[in-house]
C-alpha cells in the first residue's frame, strides 16, 4: 500500500491559470529533506502523456545552463515505472546512463553507466525505501495540453465505469482511483500549456526505452543523489 501514496500522483498539476505549470514529481535517490519544493533550475516538456506512464524531456532553465542536467535527458513515470535516461548526443561524446526502477512497497532500480567517459562503467540495483522518495516542482513550458488530454479521458472513463458498476462512491473518489491506476491527476482549473519561458525541446525521445548518449556522470550526479557513483 505505501506505493499507492508514494506514487499516487506521480505528475499532478498544482498550478493553474499561469504563464506556464507546475506539476509535482517523484525523484528517487532523494529524501524528502534534501528535496526543494521547485526545482527553479529545471524545465521540462511533456513527450508523451497515457495510463502507462507519462514522458518528460528535462532540460535547464535559460537563466541556469549549468543545472547539472545532460543535454538530452527524460524521466518517464507511471504508477510502477521510473525511469531516467541521460546522456549527450554530440558526436564527440562516449557516455551512455540510465535508471530504471520497478516501484512497489519501495523501489528498486537498475542503475547503469557505459561508455570511455562513465566514471564507473557497469551496472548495479539499488533499492530505496520510502524515505528515498521525494517529490518536487516542476516547470512545464511545452506539452501540459497533453496532460489535460490524459485527464480528460481518464476522468470520463472513471465516470462510466461508475455507472456501470453502480458504485457508491462519489465522482471524485471514482477520480482518486483513477490518479493511482494511472500516476496522473489533473487539477480542476484550466491550465495555459505555452508560457513567456522557453520551449523545451524534446530532442526526439519519444520512446520511453531509448538510451541516450554522451556526458560528464560527475556533473548529474549531485543532482541525481549520486545514484551512479
């Protein structure tokens, strides 16, 4: 059960009728002291958004170039998946890292480094209890249509199953289980997807799997809590 409110609401919009939002996601490697409410050095642009999981391409905000992010990395999560691939697709780079973790009651999570710049190449599994677990702010700049899309949809499919099964529950539990089953809630204002921020590019990472390349694994890795080190 303690992974159904750890990960409950994986991406929740928290703000509303702003330049651009604000959603709320996991971070594993971190605990919850260590963890800013906002990560103001961060952006990220929504890939892709379903009940599987929702894909996010992270990069740093234009006031802050040296965040601590690669060029090209996205976290993808869902209601059992968390997953980071980070890299640098510059032809010059020979670095390769990932983190892909199974959540249940805690989470446990393949960590992986490769190529001539990983600093300590190979791979390892870690597992992070509960207090491992943190949730920050995140700022969406491009994509958070596609949330209120996903929303959208899962709420109606909340609603009509509902009524066919006759439930008691009132629609807003129906939409609370719905948020565990899918690891995305939508808050009931409206959200502008676009704002004066910079757009995010996604640098092509629609797939959640794909491995990106490239990097210095000392420079994400304060960022991360070391998860690769």
């Amino acid at each position: 059960m303690a992974s159904r409110y750890i990960f409950a609401s994986l991406i929740s919009l928290v703000a509303a009728q702003k330049a651009s939002t604000t959603i709320s996601v996991p971070w594993i490697g971190i605990g919850s002291t260590d963890a800013p409410s906002v990560f103001t050095d961060f952006y990220a642009s929504v890939i892709t958004a379903n009940p599987t999981a929702t894909t996010l391409s992270l990069a740093c905000a234009p006031e802050s170039l040296d965040c601590g992010l690669f060029p090209a990395q996205t976290l993808v999560v869902g209601p059992s998946t968390y997953n980071i691939n980070m890299g640098d697709p510059s032809p010059d780079s020979d670095f390769t890292a990932t983190m892909d973790c199974v959540v249940a009651e805690s989470a446990v999570c393949k960590e992986s480094a490769s190529g001539t710049e990983a600093n300590f190449p190979g791979t390892s599994t870690t597992t992070y209890d509960a207090d491992m677990v943190s949730t920050f702010g995140l700022v969406v700049t491009a994509g958070a249509d596609k949330l209120n899309a996903q929303a959208e949809t899962t709420t109606t499919e909340a609603a009509e199953s509902s009524a066919t099964m006759k439930s008691s529950h009132s629609m807003s539990g129906s939409k609370l289980e719905s948020v565990a089953s899918t690891g995305v809630a939508v808050g009931s204002g409206s959200v502008s997807p676009t704002g004066s921020g910079s757009v995010v590019e996604s640098t092509g990472a629609a797939d959640a799997n794909a491995v990106v390349g490239g990097g210095l694994l000392t420079v994400v890795a304060g960022v991360i809590g070391g998860l690769l080190l």
